[in-house]
C-alpha cells in the first residue's frame, strides 16, 4: 500500500475545476474542503485523508483509492464510475451520496453502516459482503447490483428500484421494501408475481 509521506494539509478550502484540472491533487489531508466541478478521473488519490469534505458535480471515475481515507465526506451529483471502494482505509470509513452515477463500483467488504445513497445510479455495483446496516436507498436503481452475503438488516429499500435480493443469502431483518419491488425479492425462488 502505498503510504502518504505528505505534511500537506488543507482546511476549509474550495477547489474549482479550474484548480483540479491544472494540476494533480496534492497528497496530504484535507478536511472541511469543497471540490466543485472537477475532473479527477483516472487520478491517483491513494493515501489522500479527506475528512468532513463535500464534492459537488466532480467526476471522479476510475481514481485510485488505494489507502484513501474518506471520513464524514458528501459527495453530489457526482460521477464514480469504477471505483473499489474496498481499497479504501477502512478506519472511521463514512461517505453519503446525493444524485451521483456510482455504476460499476465496488464495495466489497465495505463497511456502510447508516450510510445514504440518495437519488443515486447505482448499476452492477457490487455489494457483496459488505455491511449495509440501516442504509438509505431513497430513489436509487440498482439494477444489475449484486447482493451476497449483505448484511441489510434496517436497510431502506422503500423508493429504491431495480434491486434483485435473495433473502436467504443476504441478511434483510427489519429491511424496508414497498409493495412494487417485492418482485425483487424473490426472483432467486422461480415464482410469478401477478398484478
């Protein structure tokens, strides 16, 4: 792993995308940072510490996240196409997202517990065994996700869409489903839903 040498560290700053597309992403920390508009796809943001920091229509698509630690961060409408989250520091791991396309993303064993992945595209992401405790997934699709060995016991699935879950792999106690994406639980048995 790759470790993070750096003494730079930033604290309430704002980066446009102007600043992100002129030059790399310095190694350090940041905390209570803003990242607007910006294009980091493909960049290497392994041993970066993001903390309390909010990324706003920034495409982060394919980066690198090798020991990235990413602490209470938001990230909106943005795009994180490809990204293994798995590779991430687990340490204090915390990020909610707003609007964001996350399709081919991976969070495999990643722990997500309260989490909100509001209004987001998550298609053929994976979330297998990863711990999806009471997480929010208010307006998603998630068509094409894969769900094994989840733990989404309080899960809410209520205005989620696309989602296909068996409930004899997964653990879904006190998870909340609406009527319509009831079909989705129980693809895996071969039955037919009517009406």
């Amino acid at each position: 792993m790759k470790a993070n040498t750096s003494d730079t560290y930033f604290e309430g700053r704002v980066f446009t995308g102007k600043d992100l597309s002129e030059q790399p992403l310095a190694s350090g920390e940041y905390e209570n940072c803003r990242f607007t508009g910006g294009n980091l796809s493909e960049s290497d943001l392994s041993g970066i510490t993001f903390t309390s920091c909010r990324f706003e229509g920034c495409d982060l698509s394919m980066a690198k996240l090798r020991n990235t630690a990413i602490r209470e961060t938001t990230f909106v409408e943005c795009k994180l196409l490809g990204l293994h989250f798995e590779d991430c520091n687990p340490f204090l791991f915390g990020a909610n997202f707003t609007s964001c396309d996350l399709s081919m993303a991976s969070f495999f064993r990643c722990k997500l517990k309260g989490a909100s992945l509001i209004n987001c595209r998550l298609h053929e992401v994976d979330f297998t065994e990863a711990d999806l405790q009471t997480v929010i997934f208010k307006g998603s699709d998630l068509s094409g996700a894969t769900f094994d060995t989840t733990n989404l016991s309080g899960a809410d699935f209520s205005d989620a869409i696309g989602y296909i879950i068996d409930p004899v792999k997964n653990k879904i106690a006190k998870a909340r489903f609406s009527s319509d994406g009831l079909a989705g639980l129980l693809t895996g048995f071969k039955i037919v839903v009517e009406g």
